[in-house]
C-alpha cells in the first residue's frame, strides 16, 4: 500500500507539464480567435455572405472540440494533483488549490453551453434557408447571441487567466525556495 502512494505522489509533477500545456494553448488560441480572426472575418464581410451561418459553424465546431479536449485535461490534471496532495500542500499550492479545480469545473461548464448551446443555435440563425440569396441581413436574435457568446468568451478568459496565476505563483514559490 506504501508503495502505491509514492506513484501517485510523483504523477502530479507530470500532470503540471500537460495542464500548463493545455492551459497555454487554450488561452492563447481562444485570444486569437477572439481578437483576430474572427473580427478579421467581420470586417472582411463574412456576415453579409450567403452561407455564413454553416462555415461559421464549422469553424467553431473544430474550435470548440479543441476547446473541450483542453479544459478535460486540465480538470483531469487538477484532480490528479489534488488527490496526490499532502494536507500542507493546500495552503502552499494554488495548482493544488481547491479554487483551481472548481475555476476548471466552472470552464468546463461554460465550454460545454459554448459547443452545445450558443454555437449550434448562432449556427441556425445564420443559415440561408433561400438558396438563390446572393446576400443575408443579420438577423437581429445574432447580435443577441453574439453578445452571449462573447460575455462567456470573457468569463472564460478570466478563467485561464486566474488558473495562469495560481500556476505562477506556486512557480515563484518554488523559484524563491
């Protein structure tokens, strides 16, 4: 039985790698759909196009699968290294800390309402259901969902961004020790 607790011990240091990775990675791709692509494809005139709803769709049904993958291994990540935990490493460890794991519960759940809520309705509005249109008006319900979407976006990056500084303060904690 000792020697089962001495794995588990040493796992959590190569979760923290994984977690970090995915929470980089995450946090960076959703900036830049955020703030390049997807105003890049508003000022170039994607919303008056035709099919714009169904290539929108798809665009962020492979973002918001990304998505779902990352926020799995940071929630599994965190949860391994909260299992592992000794009874002081939770006053001394924000990875560890009981706040990091419901922050990735809470991003799990805004991630799940992204991919199966917001983005296939926003898909629905937008799709041209006259295929002789040469060009759509928006419907007024997508600035509704736009809106939506976007306030999640902005609770989400809030998210990663408090998960990045818990991870940097236990790095600043080891650095100085």
């Amino acid at each position: 039985m000792n020697t089962l607790s001495h794995r588990t011990a040493a796992r959590p240091t190569r979760w923290v790698g994984a977690v970090l990775f995915a929470l980089m990675f995450w946090f960076s791709s959703s900036l830049l759909m955020d703030f390049v692509i997807m105003p890049g494809l508003f000022v170039g005139g994607m919303m008056s196009q035709p099919d714009f709803g169904p290539a929108g769709y798809a665009m962020f049904w492979v973002f918001n699968r990304l998505e779902l993958l990352c926020v799995g291994v940071i929630l599994t990540g965190l949860l391994v290294a909260r299992q592992a935990r000794h009874e002081q490493d939770v006053i001394a460890s924000g990875f560890r800390s009981r706040w990091a794991t419901e922050i990735a519960v809470v991003l799990l759940g805004i991630t799940l309402v992204l991919t199966y809520a917001i983005a296939p309705a926003m898909g629905a509005l937008g799709a041209s259901l006259d295929p002789f249109a040469t060009a759509t008006a928006i419907p007024p319900a997508m600035d509704h969902m736009h809106g939506l979407y976007f306030g999640l976006e902005a609770i989400k990056l809030l998210g990663c961004g408090a998960l990045l500084s818990l991870f940097y303060s236990d790095f600043s904690r080891a650095k100085d020790a």
